[in-house]
C-alpha cells in the first residue's frame, strides 16, 4: 500500500482494532461512491471509493472506556444490503448494556446507527467515544467547521483551511465565552483527506440526534475522537447516534456539502423571505427619522429593536387590552432623543410602518433564559392574587413561573434571573407573548432572540429523561430550546414572520427554526468563522464595535479595508452607523465614509447561498482569498489580499452549470461604476483575470 493512500478508522464499541490486511473480508455495504467492507464482528477493514477500484483501509473502534465484550456478536442482515451486529458489554462496576452496529447503505453514503440498551436498575452514564485513525503522511489534511483553524483566540484566520493534524481538542460550543475562542466547532463533521490523491472522507454526526455534550479530539498522529458526554444509560432506556461515512474530493467543502444536502432543514431559512432581509443591521432603540438615501448606500437592511421597550426582561409586551395601552419602559439603557418614558404596541408598530414604508426590516426583541429586573435579594412586592402581577417581576416568577429559574446561577443582567424555557409553565408564558407580538405588531419582520450563550447549562432541579449529569438526573437547556423552538418557530412563520438569533452558543442542532442570525460577537475571529458557517444559507449580521474616527465610548478599527474585506469573503454583514446604537458603531463622518464605499460590494451578496461543488472557485495568485456564493441571478465572488500591493488576481471556476456562458465584472470600494472582467473558458475551466482596488474585488458572475 503507498503510504500516501489514506487510512480511517472506525469500529463498533466493544470491539478491537483489527488489521485489515490479516483479517478476512465477510460483509460488504455498497452505495453511491463507497463501499465499506466489514469483517465477521462487524468492524470496518476497508473502503473502496471512486467507482470502486481505489482503496481507502479503515480501522479503529467506538468505546465505552473500561467496557469490554461479554458473550458473541450476533449478525443479521437488516436489508436492502445492510448488517446489524450486536454485543453484549460490562464494566467492573457491574454496568451492562447491548450494543447494536448498523451498517446500511444511503443514497451516497453509508449509515451507521449506533445502538445502546441497558437494562441496569439504575441510572448510570458514560463518554461514548467514536474513534477513527488517520496514518499521517506530509500531505495528509484534516478540517472540521472550527472557529479557528490554529486554536487561536485573537485575530482572525480563514476557517477554510484544511490543517495538518494537531493536537487539540475542540468544545461543540462549549464553555461560558465560547462565541470568542477558537477552540469550538460549530457543525459536527470531521474531514480526512489525502491532497496527493485529491480522495478523502468525512465522518457526519446526524443534527437530528440528541446531542448534549459533544467533544472533538485530534492528534498528531492522526487519530480522531467524537466523546458524547452526559447521555443517561439504564432502566432499558435507548441511547441512540447516526453517522454517515461518505467519500468525495480532497476539499474542505466535500462534507460539508454532503451535510447541507442531506439536512437541508438546518441550513435553509425556514421562511425564504429572510434573504431579502440580508444586509447591514442596527441594534439601537432610536425612533427618529433617518437617513434612508445614505443608508440604502451602505446596504442597510435590518434594525434589531434594543431591549429596552419592555417594563423588565422577558415581558416584552405585558398583557394589554389593546394596542394604545402604555406601560412604562425599563429605561436601563440610555433613552434616545425624543423617546419617552412609557410606550405602547402603537408607537412599536409605527415605527416598524415608517422603517418597512422606506425598505427596511424591524426585529423585535425577545429572550427565552432571562427574566425580571433587579430580582437578587428582593422581597416579593406583592401577594399572587394581586390584579397587574405582571408589573411586579419577582413576585410573578415566584406565583407563575415557580420552576423557571436555574437556581445555580446568579449573574443574569439587569440582575435578572436566568431561566430555563424547557419549563411547561415558562414556555406556555413565552408562546403567549409571540401571540402578543403577532397580534399587536403585525408590520414588524418578526422577532431576534438573544443570549443563547445560556443554552450550555443544565437544570439540576428538573429532569428531561434524556441527561444524566454529576451523578443525578437533570434537564439540559440544549434540548428545553428544542421544545420551545417546535412551537415557537412554526407559530411565526406560519404568520409570515421570521426568527433572528443571537448565536452565542454556535452549534447547528440549535437552529433549525432560525432564520438568520445577529451575532453579538461575530467581530472577533472564531465568532465570525462559526457564524459564517452556520449561515451558509441564511443572512448573518454581526455587531461591529470600532470606528474611525476618534470617539470616547468606542476604539478605533486599525485596518477598515481589512476588515470589511474579511466579512465579504465569510458573506457575514457588519452593523451600519446607526443613531443611537448600543454597544455598537454610531455615524460618524470617516465611519460612514467606509461604509458608503462598500454598500455596492455588500449589496451584491443579498441572498447568497455559499456554492460548494468540488474546486470550484481557487486563485493561483499568491496573498489572494476567495469564496463564491450564489445569488439571485447568478453568483457573487469576492477576492480579498487584505491591504496587500496585488493590482490583479487569476481566479478558476469549475464544476458550475453554464460556465461557457458566464460573464463578470468587478465592484471596488469607492468606485462608482463596475469595472470589466477578462473571462476565458477552456477544458471546463472558467478563469478570471480580476483588477483589485483597495485589496479587493467583489465580482458579479452572470449569464
């Protein structure tokens, strides 16, 4: 074999790892692309790719660490030439459970369902492992949908980059501040490839399946583990994983473009007219008029509402009459020029009319894991039959919402209580104020739910039947989320409204419901990575906090070109200056300026849609990125060098329908007219002979 060729491993729990050279062939499981030879227990020896006649050896194995087998592995074919093989395995401390390995064939894949039952009295959990082993050669490649391809917390590096192996390990979003470190995926795959042979193969854990706890390990010497953790094992409940195992291109797109075919719910904005909602956004309370000639220029589409219309946290619209009932504000942020103390629905939803009269969006703000307003130490205001309890936030969550608080924390702002929206009562309340929203807002685009960042812990006072934690049953709040959002999302979109997030907990399992995301910390590195690929087709919008002008309240931006450039390429839009926006960019005569220049080049990505056929967009000009989205109309192709003196850029297209028809022209900042792009097609290849101005292009392709 030459030591180019590349190796995997996988193997059932239970099982050891096996030499494919010295053990005999006794099942096979053929798709599309792949098939994957099993030996008699049902460990993986090998796989044959591309038409079948290459070979790629597999081994390794999936482990409950100190279990080992009791008693023979039973076969039985599960049909449409699949095999199921099932164990017996034990630990010392007297834990058993049966162990179930399916392998079957899919479309252009084969799926492997991981089966555990056991019958213990008592509840039990322990790390499930699934192992795979890479022998590394000077060309061998990894990638996974990481934050940050060197593990590196400052700055920004391009996440599309498959990486030597290294050794790390990475967090599914894990850990309290974990939008802004690199240490985190955001989508589980794992991409082997072998670059001298242009083969490879991904490793894609189903989003569909329960996933608490979820760690990725790499090693030096290109061994791979997936450890889900706190998953509850005993009295005959069925813990059960699905991988699937397929070949493609030694690209970093080639899993992920398996993934988003095959789960196209997670990736796909449930409600479509989201895309038209793409661009710069705003987080500010201001209700003024505006500047809409000059914000159309900086490709302004979307104001998230600052929370600050609501009496207190988590009751953003209390249970008024009509829409002309006032109610006083919180008024904890500062109250822009002209906006009052009280408000009503009339004067939120005017608003919402003058901005969409003018193009643009309004979303609302909503949060579904805090409540109340200075609630720590408080004494209760009121008795629970007191008319209007609503105004009184401590002694409505302790006579409504008894069970919603997470008691083990204490750090909610505002000095709110953080809380948990898998509890019943809770989630009847915020499915109450989406029907507020529906009925008193009815010009608003919808609602942006923030601080998802909670979403990590677990409740130790409640129980989910699915988690098992510090040797106690609890509820974790990754999958109260799924329940609320199973009601939530279908309530707003069948109303033809749309779901924002804000991503602070960057896993894909989360937001199938969402539409789009307005990220707090996608300024920094690893959140805009994560971000951006978590939207690879849905809008994203990102906070931005520096500016370019001298201000007191911000810091300065050290290289704007930069860093616009590096949000064209990822398809992520920057927050405008915007009046009176919080923690946010403010106008400002250089701000502005830099923003006006890009508006044509960030309008030309409305609607993208990241394209991931196989090679299909590189450069072979040194200190030149790109990437290549589809957009209404044709395709959009931003060409980035960062500052560098690179005057043109070679750019190749491949494997795109209608290459020989394509023609292109390039958008520069602070250019007003497009400027012309020499284009060429030969032997399947379409390339681009791109000017760069400022250290960019963003190129329109078109028929």
């Amino acid at each position: 074999m030459k030591m180019n060729m590349l190796l995997l491993g996988l193997v059932v729990i239970g099982g050891s790892c096996l030499s494919n050279a010295s053990t005999p062939e006794a099942y096979v499981v053929k798709t599309e692309g792949i098939a994957v030879r099993l030996d008699a227990s049902g460990h993986i020896l090998n796989c044959l790719v591309a038409g079948q006649e290459k070979e790629i050896p597999l081994s390794g194995q999936t482990e409950l660490e100190g279990f080992t087998p009791v008693g023979q592995v039973t076969v039985k074919p599960s049909g449409d030439g699949g095999y199921a093989f099932s164990r017996v395995i034990a630990d010392q401390q007297g834990h058993r459970c049966e162990v179930t390995d399916t392998f079957m064939p899919a479309r252009d894949s084969v799926r492997w369902t991981v089966e555990m039952i056991s019958n213990d009295p008592d509840w039990w959990s322990m790390a499930i492992e699934t192992r795979l082993n890479v022998p590394v050669t000077g060309t061998t490649r990894f990638w996974t949908a990481w934050s940050d391809p060197e593990y590196q917390d400052s700055g920004w590096r391009d996440a599309r980059v498959m990486m030597p192996f290294a050794k790390r390990k990475w967090g599914y979003s894990l850990g309290y501040a974990a939008p802004i470190k690199g240490n985190f995926f955001a989508i589980p795959l794992a991409t082997m490839a072998e670059t001298a042979t242009d083969r490879a193969v991904s490793v894609v854990l189903s989003p569909e399946d329960t996933l608490l706890d979820l760690w990725l390990t790499t090693t030096t010497n290109g061994a791979v583990s997936f450890s889900r953790q706190n998953h509850r094992m005993g009295k005959g409940l069925s813990v059960r994983f699905a991988m699937d195992i397929t070949a493609h291109e030694a690209d970093w797109r080639g899993g992920l473009r398996w993934m988003v075919a095959r789960y196209p719910q997670f990736f796909n904005p449930p409600n479509p007219a989201a895309d038209q909602m793409a661009g710069c956004g705003a987080y500010s309370g201001y209700e003024g008029p505006v500047d809409v000639a000059g914000l159309k220029k900086m490709a302004f589409r979307i104001t998230w509402k600052l929370s600050d219309d609501f009496p207190y946290m988590g009751m953003f619209i209390p249970p008024v009459k009509d829409a002309d009932e006032r109610w006083e504000r919180s008024c904890d942020e500062p109250t822009p020029k002209g906006k009052g103390k009280v408000i009503s629905c009339r004067q939120m939803n005017d608003y919402a009319v003058y901005m969409k009269t003018n193009g643009f969006f309004v979303l609302n703000y909503f949060n579904v894991t805090e409540f109340g307003k200075k609630m720590y130490n408080a004494p209760l205001e009121t008795g629970p039959e007191t008319p209007d309890l609503w105004k009184y936030p401590r002694a409505f969550t302790a006579y409504r919402l008894p069970k919603a608080r997470l008691t083990q924390i204490n750090v909610g702002f505002y000095g709110n209580f953080t809380t948990d929206c898998g509890d019943p009562a809770y989630q009847q309340f915020l499915l109450e104020q989406a029907d507020r929203h529906l009925r008193f807002l009815p010009d608003t685009a919808g609602i942006c739910i923030d601080r998802m960042d909670w979403l990590r812990h677990y409740n130790a006072e409640a129980d989910d039947g699915i988690s098992f934690r510090e040797g106690a049953v609890c509820r974790s709040l990754i999958q109260s989320w799924k329940g609320l959002m199973s009601e939530l999302g279908p309530k707003m979109h069948s109303a033809g409204k749309v779901i924002f997030g804000n991503p602070m907990t960057m896993r894909l399992d989360l937001m199938k419901e969402l539409d789009g995301f307005y990220s707090e910390h996608g300024e920094s590195g690893p959140g805009l990575n994560s971000m951006a690929l978590l939207a690879l087709r849905k809008p994203a919008l990102t906070f931005t906090h520096r500016v370019i002008d001298n201000n007191e309240k911000t810091k300065l931006m050290p290289d704007p070109d930069s860093f616009i450039q590096r949000h064209l390429l990822m398809g992520v839009y920057p927050t405008a200056p915007y009046p009176y926006n919080n923690h946010a960019i403010m106008p400002s005569p250089g701000t502005d300026r830099l923003y006006l220049d890009y508006g044509p080049l960030l309008d030309a990505m409305r609607g993208k849609k990241w394209v991931l056929a196989p090679h299909c967009v590189e450069t072979t000009t040194p200190g030149v990125n790109v990437n290549l989205f589809e957009v209404p109309g044709g395709y959009a192709l931003p060409a980035i060098t960062y500052g560098k003196a690179i005057g043109t850029a070679t750019i190749q297209l491949r494997n795109l329908p209608g290459m020989d028809t394509l023609k292109a022209e390039a958008l520069h900042p602070g250019v007003d007219q497009p400027q012309p792009v020499q284009v060429q097609f030969k032997d399947g290849v379409l390339e681009l002979t791109v000017p760069l101005h400022r250290g960019c292009a963003m190129v329109r392709v078109t028929p």
